[in-house]
C-alpha cells in the first residue's frame, strides 16, 4: 500500500520544505493536483512548478491533471519530469490516444473518473493504463467530505480488474483519513492520497503513521 501526500495542502511559499517534512514519514508518492480553472473550478501549478518539485525530490510524482484536453501539456508534463500522469475520462475526446501519448513520452498512465462517471467509461482502456484513481470527492478542492458511495465503486472496480486479469493500482482521492482510508483498503484499494489530514497539522508523519496503521 501507498499513502501519496497531496501537495494542494501544503504552504506553496515553503513548497520543498513541505516536500521534506513527508519524505521524513517515509512515503515513496508525492501527489501533484494540477487544476486549469476550466475541468475545475480552480487553478494550481503547471509544468515549470512540476520541474522545480522534481529537482528537490526523489519521490514518484503522481500527477493528477484536471485539465481540458491534457494531450496537449501531456510531453511538457512528463518532460517536467511526472513519473505517473493520470487524467480525467471526461476531459477529453480522445482518451485512448491521451494515454498512448503518456507511455509515448516515458511516464506510466493514469485514468480518473469524476464521482458522477460510471466504470462503463474507462471500460474500454483499462488494458492501458497502470492506475485508475476513483474520486471519492468532487475534484477541484481539498478538505472536502469522503462521497460514501464510491466505496462500492472501488469494491465494483476491483472485481473488473481481477476478472480480467489486469494489473493496474487503485487509487483512491478525496477526504481520507484514518477512518476512511480502512474502508476504500478493505475495498481494494492500494493507493491513498492525503491531503488536509497529513499538511493540516502540525505533525503530518505522525498523520502517515496513523493512516498506515489504520489499514494494518
Ligand atoms: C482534489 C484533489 C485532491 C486533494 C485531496 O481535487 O484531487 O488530491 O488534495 O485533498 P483532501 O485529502 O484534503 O480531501
Ligand atoms: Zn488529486
């Protein structure tokens, strides 16, 4: 299991030094919400600040890009140096050539579906991708209320992907916490991002501790 630090949570004016305060609780993901002000109502960061991240880390950057059309900012985004880069089903007409694109450029492929999209949409690229990242909040902001329903849904997808044989992790976004966290676990799935529960203290690797005990 992974629990992947969100930085939408951490103080952008002390970026690398909220970087370092996660690495000391040991995790391997840091998670990099980038938001355009059009698939989202707000805005964060781009490539340049995606570089600049990875010159002061080590960690896998997991990019989660709420963008309209990500296969345009896809090469700059890998070129930045994201390891993985996961992108919305709904944002774009062209979601296969958008994941063969990511693998095209060196990073591994995500695909996320917003709370209200059906598993029937990434159906037909599951073959693809090396991630499925189930929103278990309306994307867009942090510190927003665990959506209850998508446990089914993590539950749901799990069952496609040992059905078909496929290996992608399960990621799951949005209000996790120590209680939260145990029910998506017990669901299926391996990958956690965190963001107000771990930067929202004063103490976010006592926070990592907590969450990795509550899934033990
Ligand atoms: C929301 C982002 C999340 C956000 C989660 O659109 O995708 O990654 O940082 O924040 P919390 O953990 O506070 O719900
Ligand atoms: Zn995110």
């Amino acid at each position: 299991m992974v629990i992947a630090p969100s930085i939408l949570s951490a103080n952008f004016a002390n970026l690398e030094k909220d970087i370092h305060v996660v690495e000391a609780g040991k995790v391997s993901y840091l998670h990099v919400d980038v938001m355009d002000g059009h698939f989202v109502p707000n805005i964060t960061f781009g490539p340049s600040v995606v570089a600049a991240i990875r010159k002061v880390t080590k960690l896998t950057l997991d990019c989660h890009l709420m963008i309209e059309n990500p296969e345009n900012l896809i090469p700059e985004f890998a070129k930045a140096g994201g390891d993985i880069l996961t992108i919305h089903v709904e944002s774009t007409r062209h979601i296969f050539r958008a994941l063969q694109l990511i693998h095209d450029n060196g990073a591994k492929a995500g695909i996320v579906l917003n709370p209200g999209t059906s598993l029937e949409a990434i159906k037909p690229v599951l073959s693809l991708v090396d991630q499925v990242l189930v929103m278990t909040v309306n994307p867009g902001f942090g510190g927003q209320k665990f959506i209850p329903e998508m446990v089914k849904k993590v539950a749901d997808l799990k069952q496609i992907r040992d059905a078909g044989g496929y290996q992608f992790d399960i990621e799951v976004d949005g209000g996790i916490n120590d209680k939260t966290i145990k029910l998506c676990s017990d669901a299926g799935a391996n990958v956690f991002v965190a963001g107000s529960y771990v930067y929202g203290v004063d103490d976010p690797v006592k926070q990592i501790k907590t969450l990795e005990n509550a899934v033990k």
